[in-house]
C-alpha cells in the first residue's frame, strides 16, 4: 500500500504539494485558531459528580449566572479618592456600559481607607471562554480606562474574563516561542545526523506543514463538544514537530541506504516507502489509538487532549507518506549534500559496538537494563501529587496586577477565595447565631489563616441580632437603600456591614458563603490541595453541629483536589486499556504473539522508571512538595505510545533480517542498520519536549522535563539493552506463530564488528 501512495505522489508531486499548501492556507484563514478556544481553568474540565462543583452549584445565589464578570478595581497611591476621580470614574462607567458584548456593571465598593474603589464588569455569554470576542470586548474597556481617567489615578481590569484573556495572549506568546525553539533545535539534530544542508529541511517541512494544518482543525473540533486546554497547544507543537520529524527521519534513511546501495531516485523512494512506510503507519497507529482510548476518561482535559493530539498525528502520517516522497523526488541526493550516500564502509561508532556487544552478552545486557529501571522504579513509592495551576494569573499583566491591588485593599484575594458553603432548612436571619458559631468553629479549628463572613464583612465583627433586625424591617439587604433610612438610628457601619451581607446570606436566608484563607498555603500551591479532604471532613462536622443540611468547599484548591483525585482514578482506568490495544496492534503488525509481550513489558518499565527519575529529581534532589499530579499520566501515554515507535522500527527490521540470517545476527544487523535512525528520532522527540521546560514554569516545565527524560530514557536504555536482548534470547520464538518461525537461513557469515554504511555512521 504504501509503495502504491509513493508511485502516486511521484506521478503527481506538484497536485500533492499543491494541494497540501492550498488545504492549510484555507485552514488558517477561515478557521479558529487554538489560541481562541482555549480553557485554561482546570476545573471546567471536572465531571459533574466532582465535590467541588457540587459546592459551586450551592454557592451559585452568589454567582452571575451566565455572565461573565471582571473587576474594574481603581486606585490612587498616598490619598482618598477625591471628587474629581469619582466624576471620571462615572465617566468610565457610563462609556463601559456602551461597549458591545457589556451587559452592566454592579456592586461597586470602596476600601476602608477610601484609597481604592472597585465595580464589577458583566460581559455577554459570548465572551465565554474568551477567544477574539472576549479579548475585544476587555480591550475595549481597557482602552477606555486609559483614556478617560487622570493619569495619577491607577485603574486595572481583573477578574475571571480578563484573567482568561491574558492567559489566552501568554498561551499564545508561549505556544510561538516554543514552535520557534523547537525548529531550531530539530535543524541542529539533524545537521549533525545527515551532515547536510538540505536534508534537515526536508525532513522537517511536511512536520512544520501538518502542524500549521492541525491547529485550526483541531480548534474547528470544538463545535464537536472536544475541550481545549493551553496544555493540548504545548504538548500539540512538541508532538507533532517531534513525531513527524521522526516519521521523516524512518524514510529519509532508508531512502539514503537505498541510494547507497545503487538505486535510482524514484525506486529508492518507492522502495523505502514499501520497506518503512509500514512501520511508520503503525508507529501512528499506535500512537493515535493510545490517545484516542483517553475518551473513557472521565477528565475533560484528558478526554480533549486526546482526540486533539491523536487528530494531529492522523494529519502528520497523511502529510508525511504523501508530501515527503514528492518533495524528495523534488531535491534527489542534494538532499544529503556535501556527503554523498555510496556502497562503502567506515567505523560503525557507539551503536555498532553496542550491537556487537549484545550478540555475545544478551543476559548481561538485559539483566543490566532492568537493575537500571528496577532502581528508579522503586522511587516511585514516594511520589506525590502537586496541582496544577494554569488558572493563575499571568505575572506582568494588567489582571494580575488588578489582584493585587484588590487583595490589598479590599482584605481577601477576590478572584481565589476558599470558600464554605452551607444550606440551612430555613432562613438563618430568624436564629443567626447558627452562622456566627460556624465562623468560630471554622476559625478556631486552625485549618484557615482568616474567616470572613457575614457578621465581620469588611473585618469588624458585628452584631448578629442587630443585623438580624435590620433584615426583619427593611427585607432582603439586595433590596434595601444604598442610603440608609432616617428612621433606623443604627452606626454608619452597621448599615454598611447589613448592605454587605448579601454577598455571604442568599436572597431566601438559607444559604451562607464563608470566604476563608488556608493555613496550608495559597488557593494554588500543592499543600492547599492537599488539605482539602481535611478541610471538607472539617465543614462536614460543622455543618452537622449547626443545622446545615448540605455543605460544600469551593474553589481553586477544592477543584485542584479534585483534578488530582480523578486523575488518579483515569490512570486505573485507562492503562490496561492502552496496554491491550498496544499489544494487540503490535500482534497484528509483527505477526506475533510473543515479541509483542515483552515489547510492552519493557515500556511499563520504561515508564515506572522514566517516572521514579522524575520523583527523584523533583521531589528527592529539588525538595518540591510534590509532582504534577497529570505527569504519571501523560508519562505513561506518551513512553507506551510513542516508546512503541521505536519499537516497531527495529523489530520491523530484526524482522526483515531474519528471513535470511540466524536470529543473532538478524538483531546485529537491524541494531546496526536503525541505531542511527534511533538515535537522532530519540533526540528530536525528546528535545521537542524538552524545550517546554524551557519556555514553561512551574508545573508544565514538570511536565516538558518528565517527558523529555522519558524518552531519552527508552531511546537510549531499552533500545539499547532490553529489546534486543530479548529478542537474541528468544530467537525464533519471537515470530511465533508466523511462518518465520519455523525458517531456516542459509549460514550467513556474520558482518564484522566495524563495517557499517556511511550512510548510517554518520549518525552512530
């Protein structure tokens, strides 16, 4: 099949690159890109079953259904605000509330200082999820709080939406930057592989052109209820630039080794492809079923990471098998220039002497693999989750420094409280001493640093029957007068402090929101989350002890908790299926039943290693608290799918080899024959993944490094040792129970230690 793909794609090379260049400048014009569909808040990708989302839905009296909010937060440095900032502060509100896609503004506050005022900005529901129109309506209004305030009064736009929208603009930045250094790095792998010019733009374009193509499909996918996270837009641009050039680099070598031993341009062509275009097919086969079985997660980001990686994958084989062939035919041998691919020999370098090692020492050599990963394996034991926190603000923006002015003078972090919800039968305002006993247990419990409430709304304890009697004449505090009546004869701060409680007392009186501060550390940080099943053991015991008939925690650290818990649960959940269908496949490609056990076998312990190595480092010689609680499943998806690459590759070969020569010398040969191939895809993988560990912080740079070790890992360790040595221990038994398994060779004599082709030395 795909000798007939590459005969057609040499009879129409200029239809094929035509076409390919057509279909993704269509794409990037008239579709979305990813950066406008993006998700950023972990927590949206929970089932709806989560604790935490149960907590939110109590809370939702508090929240603006189907609105999105921002905070407008004014401030003025060393004195009050003054009349003159008021007038042009209403000024700003007036021409904010004409801006399209804002539907009002609402619960405007001043702090008690009188130094800074804030009011909350509602846009429509379609800025959800931010993309162009969210980030023109909060440029608009940002627009107008330059040019209608006075230059000494600070004025910032925080909140959800705004913090989404710069996220979305980081994303952005970040996702180019890596694209950028993930170019560089493959063009100097692969100038020292090839020693050409030419060949590494080869090898790299159909990876670039795919990649361009797969974004906006990927985000037109979202009309289909897939999820994107600013995760998938990272790992996309290392996956695709990695893999694809991997798949090129199987061709390109082969096609090279063909043209050394005296083909013509076209059959050396057709002829890699019918050698290497099968292996390259179910390399991608495996990777794409092993991401598309993560839609039985019940993560959303998995369950949208996964469709969008294994849709890009799909695009980078199609691009690969079609657009290279006619791009070769296009260059011939210059590709490789100034070397020139010939039938003589040279020194075979560190993977031929590897390979003649292990004809002699296969136990040794296996034995030796396993104490390596069996060590760090057992590192795993002390491996804890920390979250994840793509939902912070982004440093330097205008939203993060927004938040800072509003937790500085407004007394609590507004856009990452710990929040407690309780529901009560019946109204708290007719015995609201039930509320202010929660606050103290709650307070005196030791788990909150600060509990603010409805009796101490701007953090001055109040009394609760006099604000209890103020609800009994004036109704509901959303209803009552800004002004205070003449007639109530109650303190200034009283009156106040009753205004206040609605943001902590429902319009019925049955449901109370306490807003906390964790003792364990910010909303975001890993001993946050987990303190979180303490902390709800905690409101489940007061809620009991207080009348309340359901209770709940909400917020960044609840969501985290719960991230992290059902991630952990999808990990159960989704390897044994990814391990039955890798082997399965593995079977069907390699006619086998045996080498697929134990090809699987060693990348679970490729991936219990690759995963001890990043407890170790992280935890062990770092001191972190803990280990982004996605990496042991993103570790284990792309070591088991992508590890599986390469596995293919060289018993794809060992297979090759052995319809003429004894099993020993068939794996001597494939070792020495894909060992280069190996080792420049390994690199290129591994270093498309590592560069997010330069360009990323925190948590993904976790994720970028694990990756990044993992690979380096199985490139080097079980390539090396552990699958060839089985496969010279089993012999035959290996193609069991295909008719290779009963073919006896002719006595071959084996190749010398040192001879190796030109074409695969300059890669050893």
């Amino acid at each position: 099949m795909f000798a007939s793909i590459a005969r057609g794609s040499l009879r129409w090379r200029w239809l094929v690159i035509g076409g390919w260049l057509t279909a993704t400048v269509l794409a990037v014009v008239f579709l979305p890109t990813l950066g406008d569909v993006v998700h950023n808040d972990t927590t949206t990708f929970l089932p709806a079953s989560s604790p935490s989302l149960q907590a939110a839905a109590l809370a939702s009296p508090f929240i603006h259904q189907g609105d999105q909010s921002g905070i407008l937060v004014a401030v003025r440095q060393g004195s009050p605000i003054d009349a003159g900032d008021q007038r042009a502060l209403d000024r700003l509100e007036h021409d904010i509330r004409r801006v399209p896609d804002v539907t009002g503004l609402s619960s405007g506050a001043v702090s008690a200082n009188g130094r800074a005022a804030s009011v909350e900005v509602l846009f429509s529901t379609a800025t959800a999820g931010g993309g162009a129109t969210g980030s023109t309506a909060v440029a608009a209004v940002r627009d107008l709080m330059v040019t209608e305030t006075p230059a000494d009064l600070q004025t910032f736009l925080t909140g959800s939406l705004p913090i989404l929208v710069d996220q979305q603009h980081a994303a952005n930045h970040t996702e180019d930057y890596a694209a950028l250094l993930s170019v560089l790095l493959i063009l100097v792998v692969l100038a020292v592989a090839f020693r050409a010019v030419l060949g590494p733009l080869v090898a790299l374009a159909p990876a670039g052109l795919a990649l361009m193509l797969a974004e906006p499909l990927i985000a037109e996918s979202t009309h289909l209820g897939v999820q994107i996270s600013s995760l998938l837009e990272l790992l996309l641009t290392a996956l695709m630039l990695g893999a694809g050039t991997d798949y090129g680099l199987f061709i390109l070598f082969r096609y090279r080794e063909n043209l050394g031993r005296g083909l013509d341009q076209e059959t050396a062509i057709v002829e890699a492809m019918s050698r290497v275009g099968g292996a390259v097919g179910l390399s991608a086969l495996t990777v794409i079923v092993a991401l598309s079985s993560l839609v039985i997660a019940q993560f959303g980001l998995y369950r949208g990471v996964g469709p969008g990686l294994a849709l890009g994958i799909f695009i980078v084989l199609a691009v690969e098998v079609t657009l290279l062939p006619a791009l070769l035919s296009l260059v011939g041998g210059v590709a490789f220039w100034p070397s020139r691919p010939g039938p003589h020999w040279s020194e075979p370098g560190a993977w031929g002497r590897v390979a003649a090692r292990l004809t002699h020492r296969p136990v040794s050599a296996l034995v030796a693999g396993v104490l390596v990963f069996g060590t760090l394996s057992l590192v795993v034991v002390a491996y804890a989750p920390s979250g994840f926190n793509p939902g912070g603000t982004i440093p330097g923006s205008d939203s993060a420094a927004g938040a800072v002015v509003l937790s500085r003078y407004f007394g609590i972090s507004s856009d990452n409280p710990t929040d407690v919800v309780l529901r009560f039968p019946s109204s708290v305002w007719t015995h609201p001493q039930v509320v202010a006993e929660a606050e103290q247990q709650l307070y005196f419990s030791g788990r909150f640093s600060s509990v603010i409430g409805s009796f101490d709304p701007n953090g001055t304890f109040q009394d609760p029957g006099q604000l209890a009697r103020l609800e009994a004449r004036l109704g509901p505090p959303e209803d009552a007068p800004a002004v205070e009546p003449a007639n109530l004869h109650v303190r200034p701060s009283a009156y106040a402090a009753f205004l206040s409680t609605a943001q902590y007392i429902s319009r019925d009186g049955r449901t109370v929101l306490i807003a906390t501060t964790l003792r364990a550390g910010s909303a975001g940080s890993t001993g946050a989350l987990q303190a979180i099943p303490q902390v709800r053991t905690l409101v489940a015991d007061v809620a009991g002890q207080v009348g309340a008939t359901r209770n709940g925690v909400t917020g960044e650290a609840a969501g985290a908790a719960d991230v992290s818990a059902v991630s952990g649960r999808d990990v159960v959940r989704v390897v044994p299926v990814v391990l039955l269908l890798l082997t399965l496949l593995l079977a069907l490609g390699l006619r086998s039943l045996i080498a697929p056990l134990y090809l699987v076998a060693s990348v679970a312990l490729s991936y219990l290693g690759s995963l001890g190595l990043a407890v170790l480092i992280f935890q062990v010689v770092a001191g972190e608290p803990g280990v982004n609680f996605a990496l042991p499943f993103f570790l284990f998806v792309f070591i088991m799918a992508l590890g599986e690459d390469y596995n293919i590759l060289v018993m794809g070969r060992i297979r090759e080899e052995s319809a003429g020569l004894p099993p020993h010398e068939a794996v001597r040969r494939a070792i020495l024959a894909t060992g280069g191939t190996i080792t420049a895809a390994g690199l290129v993988l591994a270093g498309t993944f590592g560069v997010l560990a330069v360009v990323t912080s925190g948590q993904v740079r976790q994720i970028g490094t694990g990756l990044a070790l993992g690979i380096l890992l199985d490139t080097f360790v079980v390539r090396t040792l552990l699958v060839p040595s089985m496969a010279i221990l089993l012999g035959r038994r290996n193609w069991w129970p295909s008719s290779l398994r009963h073919t006896q060779p002719p006595d071959v004599p084996p190749v010398p230690d040192h001879p190796l082709p030109v074409s695969e030395a300059m890669v050893s």
